[in-house]
C-alpha cells in the first residue's frame, strides 16, 4: 500500500491505471479490499473524532480501550451510533 500511495504521489502511475489494476473481471483484487479496509479505519476514526474530544473518557469507552472495565459492545454500539 506504500509503494502504490507514494507511486500515485510522484506521478508515476495515474489513478485510472490504479483503477484498472484493482479490477481482475468484476471482482476487486485483495489489494483493492486491504485499501477498501485502511479507508474504512480512517473514516471510523475521523467519525469519532468529530464527535469526541481526543482525551475523552467517553472516547475510550466507545472504542473499548482496555482498562475501561463494564463496556459492553451493545452499549458501545449504542455510543458510537447514537
């Protein structure tokens, strides 16, 4: 995932080569789900941020950080949902 952000970076590859080389017939390659899965993570995260401050206790509690005893992942669902 490196080499492809830094080859997009310095012009050395376009986005539509990108593109294509992310497609094998209709089926996204595995490179194209781990890329799928990074932006997945960076959006949860700017999502959580947005709705709590970074030395939030709650923020903990939401994401489930260890030593935050009793957090439940209903409730956690609940928090992040809510």
């Amino acid at each position: 995932m490196l080499r492809l952000a830094g080859s997009l970076k310095l012009g050395r590859v376009s986005a539509a080569g990108i593109m294509r080389m992310f497609q094998v017939g209709d089926w996204p390659t595995r490179l194209a789900q781990a890329v799928a899965e990074f932006g997945r993570i960076d959006k949860t995260l700017h999502t959580l941020a947005g709705h709590y401050s970074a030395d939030s206790a709650d923020l903990a509690a939401a994401v489930g950080v260890a030593g935050v005893g009793g957090v439940s992942h209903d409730a956690t669902l609940r928090s992040i949902c809510a």
